[in-house]
C-alpha cells in the first residue's frame, strides 16, 4: 500500500529544488562568462611597447 501512495505523491519535474540547482549553476556560469568578456573588451589592458620590455629583462646598467 505504500508503494501505490508513494507513486501517487511524486512532483512535477518543474516543482523539484534540485532541477533548478542543476539548470541555475551552469546557466549563472555561461552569464557569468559574458560578463567577464564584456569586461575584458570594454576595458582593454594598454599594450607594453618593446622598449619596456627590454628595461625589465635587461640587468641595470654598474655605476662608474
């Protein structure tokens, strides 16, 4: 007899929490992705010219 009430008790797909949680994750993920993106092309880092560069690599230069 359990076993008919159990069965006749189940959820809508719709009205389970944990198909949210599993259709909510990714989605904020993906959105969370554009928003990265949007932010990196809005706000592009200034480009290091070869001059720079080389000032870091090379060793300065001894005192006479």
């Amino acid at each position: 007899m359990n076993a008919n009430k159990s069965a006749a008790t189940t959820r809508p797909w719709h009205r389970e929490p944990m198909v949210w949680l599993t259709i909510a994750i990714p989605a904020a993920t993906v959105v969370a992705g554009f928003v990265t993106l949007w932010l990196a092309m809005a706000h592009p880092d200034e480009a290091i010219g070869p001059t720079v560069i080389e000032q870091q690599i090379a060793p300065p230069a001894p005192a006479p």
